[in-house]
C-alpha cells in the first residue's frame, strides 16, 4: 500500500474559501472558476481544470525524493517518481549553444508542482527535481509547464501557472543560468501577470489566466533581441461561473535580472480585446495560442477561435505584430481553409472510447533559415474515414497566406492513418530541420493503444519521414487526464521528445515522463 506524506504547506493553500483538506474531506463550496468547471464542458486548459478539481475535492501532497530511473530498450523513463503521482503536460528545451544541455518540464497531478528533468550527456542520464510556487508566503500550485532557452542570457525560462490562496490566478516564470541544475527560489520568481492588486491587497476573482507558453527572441539580427514573450488565455468569469469572453493576451519583458528576477517588468497587449465583442471571425472566444518570432523580430501568434465554455473549435486564426509585440491587427488572418477542417463534435473534445479531453493542441514554430512558418493542429475532416489526424499547413510569406492542409499522421502509401491521432508538437533545428511528434492509436484495433510517433522534414516541410517512437503502447482507456500536450526540442545534434506514457501503471491514471533522444550525426 503507497504511503502519501501530506505537507504542512497545504494547509496555506485556498480555493475560494478552502483553506485545508484531507483526501477525504467534503468539497468547498464552489467558486467561480470551480463552477466553471463543473458547468462547462471546455473553457479551461486540461491542466487548470483538473487541477481544480483536485483542489475542491480533496488534496494531498508527495514527497519530491529521487527515484531510479527506468529504462525499456531506447525509450527512457526521466522523471523521478517515488510516490506513483501522474505527471502530465510536458515541455522541453534544448540549450542552443551546447544541445547536449536540455531541460524537461511537466505537473505533478497531486502536488501541482513543476517537475523538472535535465541531461547534460545528450540523454543519457536525467536528474530530477520540483519546483514549489509561492504568493505570499504560501504555497501556489497548478500547471501549464511552458519552457524556453534564451541565446543572449544563456539561460533558461519556465513559465507556469500559480493558483493561489483565496482565488488568486498569476504566471509566474523561472529563471536558471547554470543548465536547469539550479532555479529562481519561489520567493523572486519573475510575475508576468497577476488577477491580484498586490498595492491594495485586492484580487479580481472574476480573471483567471490560463494556458501560458514563453517563447524567447533568439535572433542577434532582430531590433528585439533576448526578449521575452508570454502568451495567455484570460478567462473572465460570470459569477454563476459563464465566462463571456476569453481572449488571447501577450506579456513581454527585456530583462530578467539573475540575482532577482522579481525586479521584472512586464508589458502587457491585448492581442484579441479584452471585452465581449467579435474578431472577425465569431464571438471575442479564444484558446490554443502559440507564439513564434521571426528573424527580424515580427511576433506571430496562432490560435483558435475556440468557444470559452465548451470545447468547439470554429476557425484557427493568426495576427502578426511588426513592432515587437507592443500591437496587433485588429483583424486576424484565418488559417484553415473552407472544407480542409473540422473539428471534433464531441463538445467535451473526447476522441471514443476514451475519456480524457484531447482538444486541437496546435503548435507553431518559424524556421530559423527560411522563415517558412509550420501549423499543426489535429483535425476530424476525415472523421469518418480514419477519425482525428494530424495535419499540417505552411505560410512562406510571414502568415499572410497560408498552404492548403496535408495530413502528416499519413501510412507508407501517403493515406490518413486509422484511429485517433492527437497532442502535435512542432520544432526547428537551427539548420532548418522540422521535427513534429504527436500521439497515434493506428497499430490497436481497439483504438485505444497510444503509441508516440515522429516525424522530420529537411525541405522546409514539404515531404515528411515518420516512424514510431515508443517501444511500448500504453492503454489510454485507462486514464480520465492525460494532460493537453507533449513537446519536442530540435538541435542539429540531438532531438529531444518528451511525453506523457501510461505503460509503467501502478494504478488508475498514474502517468510519467518518457523520452527516445536521437543522436544525429
């Protein structure tokens, strides 16, 4: 029988008017975001969701001890996980001077902790630690792990989302110049936004921030260079817990200082209105935002015009700010074309017969040597044919046109694969190389065996060579949550994917971090 150790630091944590909890302690009663969550089908990032209702229900908290690390034929086990906790939602980085140097990132389901996992031999051996947030003293947990690596600071930066006491909502973001080894302390970590007024001690509980991603500007030639940016979802919520608007935001600072990256300061844009209204393209609704940077500087955020209370997904859209992310067209360019998409029907983003939620989960990335831009994102148009596959659409002009949509979860003849393909990933090594993985049911009958696959393009996206990662499949008809996203980091001498895998199962829902790291010559 596992032993959970319950830490006194929960006892400062609040949701609403929930101050302590055993596992079997009654609900608090429901604020806001928890009806939110218990009214609406979608709104909220996986991550948010199922940590708050974590938190409603009960809570508990683990030991962070190391344990061994698992190895089955190349696919690597690299979190630490002494206590059978599912960790979800990863993110990875490479440090771009020495890609030996690389950083992973996920949630710990229970704790709501940052987990972090670093290599320095190319992946061959992985240390792992956690990362406790804080406001005010008190421990802020939730999700949402986004990691970047800065060229001009030589450093890296993780950005993730703090639930706090007494319904506070904030981005916090970390700083770490030696590697990953060591982090910012919780008390100076770096705020990029806060529903908290910290000169008046006021929180605006109507504002939650959701689903944050850091992108960082690598580009020596860019009038912007070593600047960072954070994209976010800002849920504003109705009492009965309706939101009626959830637009994309954009944060960005120019400094981060090392011995107290609390110093920041962060320029807030709004890159959709923040008010009820319309964009062009349907009611002022948006989620999926990813931001990329180009050469000379141009910010490029896509995104979804995805309803704010369910998961329906009517148009993805693209805005471009040409003066360093300080404004962006009021009107955005639509990405999809008429007939090429279509998404999900299932309101809750189910893919049968699983359970857990697995919306768009698109990814952006620019490519360093063409500028051509790369959209993934999963797509139902063939539903009946082959149900949800991964597709892919290029723009070679800044995002003012974009390519027709291809399938990229393809078989050997070119055909979409059978099954549900789902969770994409897109990057670019610093020669241009495109490198996407996603999450893929084809070779299970059943439909529910996951296998992680990958795919690379060395002619700017144009032919695709994908192969089967995993070693192993794992039953996904096993787990409610399994997160929204896995991640890829690209280097012309390694390539690093991370994903949440299911195979190790001591118990319902428990999950770890994998990874299959290939040494290119």
């Amino acid at each position: 029988m596992r032993r959970f150790v319950t830490s006194l630091a929960v006892v400062a944590l609040a949701i609403g008017g929930l101050t302590r909890l055993s596992p079997d302690a009654g609900a608090a009663a429901p604020t806001p975001a928890m009806r939110h969550v218990l009214n609406y089908p979608g709104g909220f990032s996986g991550g948010l969701r199922d940590f708050l209702l974590r938190t409603h229900l009960s809570r508990i908290r683990v030991d962070p001890s190391d344990s061994p690390r698992r190895q089955f034929g190349p696919n690597l086990q690299i979190n630490s996980d002494p206590m059978n906790t599912p960790q979800t939602e990863t993110a990875v980085a490479l440090d771009l001077t020495n890609p030996m140097v690389a950083v992973a990132a996920a949630q710990d389901g229970f704790s709501g902790t940052a987990v972090l996992m670093r290599t320095s031999d190319g992946g061959t051996s992985w240390k792992a630690t956690t990362l406790t947030a804080e406001f005010q003293g008190a421990t802020c947990s939730c999700c949402d792990s986004s990691l970047a690596y800065s060229v001009r600071d030589q450093a890296f930066y993780l950005a993730y989302i703090c639930i706090g006491p007494f319904n506070v909502s904030e981005i916090h973001l970390f700083k770490s110049v030696d590697g990953g080894a060591t982090w910012t302390p919780p008390d100076r970590r770096a705020l990029v936004i806060s529903n908290h007024d910290y000169d008046n001690g006021t929180t605006d509980t109507s504002i939650i921030n959701d689903k944050d991603i850091v992108v960082v500007d690598n580009s020596p030639t860019s009038p912007h260079f070593g600047r960072i940016y954070v994209t976010y979802i800002k849920f504003h919520l109705l009492e009965n817990g309706f939101s009626d608007y959830c637009p994309v935001q954009l944060a960005y600072t120019d400094s981060v200082p090392t011995p107290n990256p609390s110093l920041a300061t962060f320029t807030h844009v709004a890159v959709v209105q923040d008010k009820p209204g319309d964009d062009g393209v349907g009611p002022t609704a948006n989620q999926h935002a990813h931001p990329a940077v180009e050469a000379n500087g141009d910010v490029d955020v896509a995104y979804s015009s995805e309803d704010c209370n369910t998961g329906l997904d009517r148009a993805l859209l693209f805005k471009k700010s040409t003066d360093g992310g300080d404004s962006f067209p009021s009107i955005p360019t639509r990405i999809d074309k008429p007939g090429q998409f279509q998404d999900n029907p299932d309101l809750d983003d189910k893919l049968p017969p699983t359970s857990f939620r697995a919306g768009l989960s698109p990814s952006l990335v620019v490519s360093p040597t063409t500028g051509t831009l790369a959209f993934v994102y999963q797509n139902n148009v063939n539903r009946p044919q082959s149900e949800a596959d991964i597709s892919i659409q290029l723009s070679t002009d800044g995002g003012a046109t974009w390519s027709d949509a291809r399938f990229l979860s393809v078989t050997g003849t070119g055909q979409p694969a059978d099954n549900d393909q789902f969770f994409p990933w897109i990057d670019s090594d610093p020669a241009g190389n495109l490198v996407a993985i996603w999450y893929d049911r084809r070779r299970d009958p059943g439909n529910t065996l996951v296998d992680t696959w990958q795919a690379v393009s060395s002619d700017d996206g144009l032919t695709w060579r994908s192969r089967r990662i995993t070693t192993q499949a794992w039953d996904s008809i096993l787990f409610d949550f399994i997160g929204d996203y896995i991640g890829v980091a690209a280097g012309t001498a390694a390539i690093y994917p991370v994903w949440t895998d299911g195979r190790d199962l001591t118990f319902k829902g428990e999950t770890d971090i994998f990874t299959n790291v290939e040494i290119r010559s």
